[in-house]
C-alpha cells in the first residue's frame, strides 16, 4: 500500500533524480540522446564531462542547481513554516554565489542569467528594486517549485497568491509565475493520490495564461526541443514535457527516460517532471539503481517529512 509519506518523499526524491540523470545530456539533441540510450541499453546513471563547460568529471548522482534550489526552498519553507521572500532570497544566493549546495559538500554548480540577475544584489530590498523589463519566462523557479506542493498538502489549499510570492524571489514574468501555481495544484492532487487527468483540471481551472490554458486542456500534444536557448529553457515548455510525461507514464522508469529524450534543458525537464512521477508512483517505484547512488537523498527524504508533518499538524491539509 502506497502511504502520503510514500508520495512525499517520491516527490522531492524525484526531482533530485531527475535532475541527476538528465543533467549528463544537458544541451543535447534528441536524436543524439535516443543513440546513446540505445548504446547504454536505457536511461542509466554515468559520471560525465561537466555541462558548463568548466572543465572536469562530475560524478553519477551529483545534484545540480535544480535540487539545490528546490532543497534551499523546502529548507525555507520548514524554517520559516510558510514563504518568507527575504529568506528564500539568501538562501538560493548562498547556492547560487557562495556556490553551498544545501544537499552534498560538494561546489553547487549552475542558474541561469534570469536567476542569477534577481540574486546579485546583497539583500532582499536591493533585489526587490529591480526592474523586469523584458523578461523571459523562463523556468528557473518553476523548477524548484515541488515543495510548494507538499507545504499546502492538497490542490484544494494551494494559495496562488503565496506560490506567486514564491516564484516572484527571482522569476517575476506572469507566465512563469503561473506556471508554478498550475505545478504546484497539479503536484498537491498527485499527493492525495488523484488521476493525472484529474490533477489538471483543476489546474486548469485557477489560471487564466491563454498559452498556458492550452497546454493544460491538451496535455498530451508531444512537446517539441526548440534547438535553441532560451526557447529550451521555457517554464511553460518545461510545464509541458513534465504534463506529457505525467500522461503518458505507466511506470517512473519509462515516464523520466522520455522526459530526458526530449532533448535540451534535460536537467531541468528531469527535475520539474521528476516531481510529478514521484508523486504519483511514489519512492518505492525508483528504480533502486538510480535511487541508490543520488547523492543528497537523505536531504530531500527529511525535507519531505517535515513538510508532511506541518502539512499535517499545522492545518494546511483539508
């Protein structure tokens, strides 16, 4: 039997996982990741060439960005028991400048030009000042937006207005924000154990993004890889793969390989879909080979509990 703990901790673990093996074809074409699938015989765990292009092996299993600022949210969320932007701030620039992953020793790596612009500033009141002109809709906090979802604890007590809150520490653009409210609804179904189907209507419901509203009401159109940046790094583009994965998924293991088959920003595509499959299949559906070599699982199994715990206790949960 399949318990809320289950689907928690599958949730947050997911997204590491994700993350994980989607970050070694980070940037890669679909048709070059379908023939290195073929010649490793699936979706299997590697040491790789660094993504960023500085040089270096990094190990199987290593977290990047994405799980870094999903765990620096989830720590937030606990500490603070609900969104406190000034917090959220420090802790994803202390990830994102003084390069401390809240999940390993190790030097946490990645965020993109949009992430990296909010956090530069020293505080929360310099970073609020800054203009958004021109901004991108990118998916930088849809990505470690899973938290959200186990803090309300089910789709009927997400709070738009304190997932925006959320999301608008570093990504203000509508469209990203609303991303991240149709995530978080979607993700807070799969926790009580809802349909997919079911989890997207009622997303479906609470946006008003009229790209957005059509990728919900038709989540099963294949998501095409743009081939080019920031198109890649879409939040309603990666809301998409995630969805369609979700749809699709008969099991973990073949819903995250054709997340990563996509192509492009496969990190993140990974990190954001990981969460959905986890929670719907729940921990014990990873496959042990991938689950076992995550390095900061015991991170995100904590974080997971404590937010059911205040999910629970603290009547956030109907």
């Amino acid at each position: 039997m399949t318990t809320k703990s289950d689907r928690y901790k599958g949730a947050l673990v997911s997204v590491l996982c994700g993350d994980a093996l989607g970050a070694p074809y980070e940037t890669w074409g679909a048709k070059s990741i379908q023939q290195d699938l073929a010649k490793r015989g699936g979706l299997v765990p590697f040491d790789y060439l660094d993504p960023w292009k500085r040089g270096g092996i990094f190990p199987k299993g290593r977290p990047t960005d994405d799980s870094d600022h999903t765990a620096a949210l989830a720590q937030s969320l606990v500490a603070c028991r609900g969104v406190d932007q000034a917090d959220i701030f420090l802790r994803l620039r202390n990830v994102t400048f003084e390069h401390k992953s809240p999940l390993w020793d190790g030097k946490a790596v990645g965020a993109g030009s949009t992430m990296r612009k909010m956090l530069r500033p020293t505080t929360w009141r310099e970073s609020q000042a800054l203009g958004c002109d021109g901004a991108f809709p990118s998916n930088g906090s849809l990505m470690r937006a899973a938290p959200l979802a186990l803090f309300f604890g089910s789709a009927g007590t997400v709070c738009s207005h304190i997932v925006r809150d959320a999301s608008e520490v570093t990504h203000r653009h509508p469209l990203a924000t609303e991303c991240c409210i149709a995530y978080s609804i979607v993700l807070a179904g799969l926790l009580e154990g809802r349909e997919p189907v079911d989890c997207i209507a009622s997303a479906h419901m609470r946006v008003m993004d009229a790209e957005l509203v059509a990728v919900l009401h038709d989540p099963t159109s294949p998501p095409r890889d743009p081939e080019v940046w920031p198109g890649r790094g879409a939040a309603l583009l990666t809301l998409h793969v995630a969805l369609y994965a979700l749809m699709r998924a008969r099991t973990f293991r073949d819903g995250l390989t054709e997340v990563v088959a996509v192509g492009g920003d496969t990190d993140t595509y990974g990190a954001v879909a990981g969460g959905l499959l986890g929670a719907r299949f729940s921990i014990n559906a990873i496959p042990s080979e991938w689950k076992d070599i995550l390095i900061g699982r015991s991170v995100m199994e904590d974080a997971a509990h404590r937010l059911l715990h205040i999910a629970c206790k603290e009547g956030y949960m109907l």
